[in-house]
C-alpha cells in the first residue's frame, strides 16, 4: 500500500489537479480536498522560466552555428579557387567564441570548414604576436615523406633550435594547396633575427615578400641546393598565393627518383618569382624548405 508523507500528498495532489482536473473522484481517493495546499507559484514560474533560458541558449548556439557558415560561405579574400573566404580559420574561431559560449564554439568550428569548403581540415591559427618563417638548415631530396613527413621536419628542426610552436612546411602537392592546409594568422611573419618578412597571411600570398626568407632557423644563412637550377632554391610546389603549381610534386613529396620533377622556389627574391622559380627535371636533387608557425 503507498503511503504520502504530507510534502508528497501535496505534490501528488496538485499533480492529478493540474492534468486532469475534471476527475474529482481520483483526487478523492488520494485524499485530496479542494482546499488542498497548491504548489508555490513563484517556483513553478522558476521552473519554466530555466526551461525557457536553456532553450534560448540552445537557440543561440545554433544561431552562432548558422553565422559561422554564412561568413565562410559569402567570404572571398582572392584565394585560388574561390578563396579559403575571409581567413575562414581564423575569423570564423573568434566570431563562434563571441557569439555564444561552448555553444557559439562548437558552431564556429563546424561554420568555418562548411564555409571554406576545404577536404583538408587546416592547422588553427595559435596565440602568438608573431609567427617565425625559416629555412631548413638541412638539404632533402624529393623523397620528404609526404607532407606529412616535410611537416615533421620542420618541427624537428624548430625543436632543435629552441623554437616552441607548432611549424609546418610551405609545400602543395598537385591535390593539396599550401593555402588550404596551412593556417592564415593575422600577425606578422617575421625570421629569427626578428626581420619582417609580411604582416600577416594576406601580406605573405600577396605576391611579394617585405624581406627575402633567407635565415635558417639557427639565424644562419641557408644552404646551398645541389640542383642545375639555381644554388639558393628550395622544394615548394606552390606559388606565391599559395596554390599548387600543377607541376608535378615529386609524387606527393615521396618520389627521389630521376624522372620525376618539382617547381621550386628561390630564396634570393622577394617579388613573385619568389615561390615559383623553375622546375627541377630531377627529385634526386637535394634543396632545403621553408617552414611556417602555425
């Protein structure tokens, strides 16, 4: 047999009341009169309004959602192939952030890859008042691993020189564009003497360099490449807005052989020769790259 305390009576009581008034017979049985005590209105208003609140703030997250996609979709900053719209990875970040919370972030995230239409999800911009660019001490053949693999050395050698952050190389296979994987900070590129090389990521793909990248990441000249072309070229792939050349790329940047080819750059230009300056009829050839903190 179910036994009430006072507090549940009333409860239950005002329960039958409030979804099925008419039958006064149940509320009979239960014990219940008419003058039965009623829930406090002040806490069932207290119970709707927070039911109210959380549904607005799943509003807002999906609102903050919404306004991500849109700002990549619409954004256009004259990156090949449409553009990567608006520095997508990093406006589209910070508008999500101010727009609605864990929520408003979540959405952001979503919002800025929708928008950019990109198959590669790229590096997020990290804090930072500025972004080493640097070239390899080190030579290599067309055989880097894979983006994957050149990437990793250029962390390695980072690592080696002190250097926190995270580095990637300026490098594009023929279905991988620099611009779509690597991330465009809104800061100045600068090399280990401290030199400007661009303001921030529009500077750099603008065509032409504020200071040739010619430091290693020691602070030391760059060496030599051991190729037919020029002495002081390095491995790219890419021009100077960042796109893939449509030259070949070593096989993805895993082929050291002789009958493959690379578009390399050259590291005593700064105008737009400076990424896209011959193509090397061997990968055997040995030349340094350039990596960028991400």
């Amino acid at each position: 047999m179910l036994r009430l305390t006072a507090d549940s009576e009333l409860v239950a009581c005002s329960r039958v009341r409030h979804i099925v008034p008419a039958v006064l017979v149940t509320l009979a049985a239960l014990g219940c009169s008419e003058s039965s005590p009623q829930p406090n209105p002040t806490d069932v208003t207290a119970q709707s309004g927070g039911a109210e609140n959380a549904a607005g703030g799943a509003e807002n997250a999906a609102n903050a959602a919404g306004g991500a996609a849109n700002a990549g979709a619409a954004g256009s900053d004259g990156f090949p192939s449409g553009g990567a719209g608006a520095d997508f990875f990093a406006e589209a970040g910070a508008g999500g952030a101010a727009g609605s919370g864990a929520g408003g972030g979540a959405g952001s995230a979503a919002g800025g890859g929708a928008g950019g239409g990109a198959a590669v999800v790229p590096v997020p911009v990290l804090p930072g008042t500025k972004k080493l660019v640097f070239v390899s001490s080190e030579r290599y053949s067309g055989n880097l691993g894979g983006l994957a693999g050149a990437d990793a050395t250029c962390q390695s050698l980072a690592a080696a020189a002190g250097k926190p952050g995270v580095f990637a190389a300026w490098l594009s296979t023929l279905t991988v564009p620099a611009w779509k994987r690597l991330s465009h900070a809104p800061v100045p590129y600068v090399l280990a003497s401290g030199a400007v090389v661009a303001n921030d990521w529009a500077d750099f793909t603008s065509g032409t360099l504020r200071h040739k990248i010619d430091e290693t990441e020691g602070d030391a000249p760059p060496p030599n490449a051991l190729s037919g072309c020029n002495p002081v070229v390095f491995w790219t792939a890419t021009d100077e807005r960042g796109a893939e050349t449509g030259n070949d790329d070593c096989n993805g940047w895993t082929d050291a052989s002789d009958t493959r080819r690379a578009t390399l750059g050259v590291l005593a230009a700064d105008d737009t020769v400076w990424s896209q300056f011959c193509v090397q009829s061997q990968c055997s050839s040995s030349a340094p790259i350039v990596c960028l903190e991400q």
